[in-house]
C-alpha cells in the first residue's frame, strides 16, 4: 500500500495536486492512503519549507511546485510496483 500525503495549506496548487494524486489513485486503482497534511510543523519533519509538497512511502518527491500529472502517474506507478 502506497502511504501518499499532500503538505499545503489548502492553497489552490495544494488543492490542485491532491485533486490529481487522488485521480491517478482511482484511474490505476492502486492501494493506497492520500492524506493531507495542512499542519505547517508537520511539512518539517519532511524538510519542506515550500508548498505544495507531495511525500510517498517518507520519500519526498517535490516541493514547492506543481508536477505534471504524467510525472505524478510515473512516480506513483512506479512505487506501487516497489511494494509489490
């Protein structure tokens, strides 16, 4: 199971990102738990400063920007083969 969390606020990129992780997660109908994290103390024990930041499985992908959803469905597909 793919441990998925969005960091942000709730900014528009933050709401934009999580809306298309949550996307690829149906469309490919991986196993996995999308949290969203808006606690600015919690995106420190990842090490991000900026928003949007999207972390999987405690790895941190990106952060301060917006990936397209092509990157985010490679990203993905690929830690789900990972853990299986």
């Amino acid at each position: 199971m793919l441990d998925i969390k969005v960091l942000g606020p709730g900014c528009a990129n933050c709401v934009k990102l999580e809306g298309m992780v949550k996307e690829v997660v149906s469309q490919y109908e991986l196993e996995a738990k999308v949290e969203k994290i808006t606690d600015y103390n919690r995106y420190a024990d990842y090490g991000v400063l900026l928003t949007p930041g999207l972390v999987v499985n405690g790895r941190v992908l990106i952060s301060g920007k917006i990936p397209t959803r092509s990157t985010v469905e490679h990203w993905l597909l690929d830690m789900a083969k990972v853990k299986n």
